[in-house]
C-alpha cells in the first residue's frame, strides 16, 4: 500500500502543477485583452476621488457628463 501511496502522491502533485500552470496561462491571457478596460476603470477612479471640485475639473480631458455623474454617485456613497 505504501507504494501505491507513493505513485498516487506523485499524480497528485503532477496534476496539481498542470492546473496551476494552465490557471496561470488563462490569468495572463485575460490580462493581456482586458488591460485598456482596467486602465480605463483607474483613470475613472482617479478622477471621482480628486478631493476638490477644482481639481476634478482642471483634470477632466473628456466627456464631462460622464464623470459628473460618476462624482454625484461618489459623494452620495460617502
């Protein structure tokens, strides 16, 4: 039975170590297509956290709508 202990140990770790690296593999895959959305969303925060309203506008480049709304959502969340 200790041998059989033995080899099953060694399955264990093998499969183990597959699926490690195929989770791995798949986590940079996603990475590497969903990146400009990430950036996107940290730009978003950055903007909604600016602590004056002067700050938040003088960083604003583009559509202003959008972010005034993401700035009301911010507060009221506070």
């Amino acid at each position: 039975m200790n041998r059989l202990g033995g080899i099953a140990r060694k399955i264990e770790f093998a499969v183990a170590g597959v699926l490690t690296l195929e989770v791995v593999a798949l986590h940079f895959n996603v990475m590497r297509r969903d990146a400009p959305l990430w950036r996107d969303e940290i730009s978003s925060l950055s903007l909604q956290t600016k602590p004056t309203p002067t700050e938040f506008w003088s960083s604003l480049t583009f559509d202003p709508g959008r972010f005034r709304l993401e700035r009301i959502n911010v507060a009221i969340r506070r």
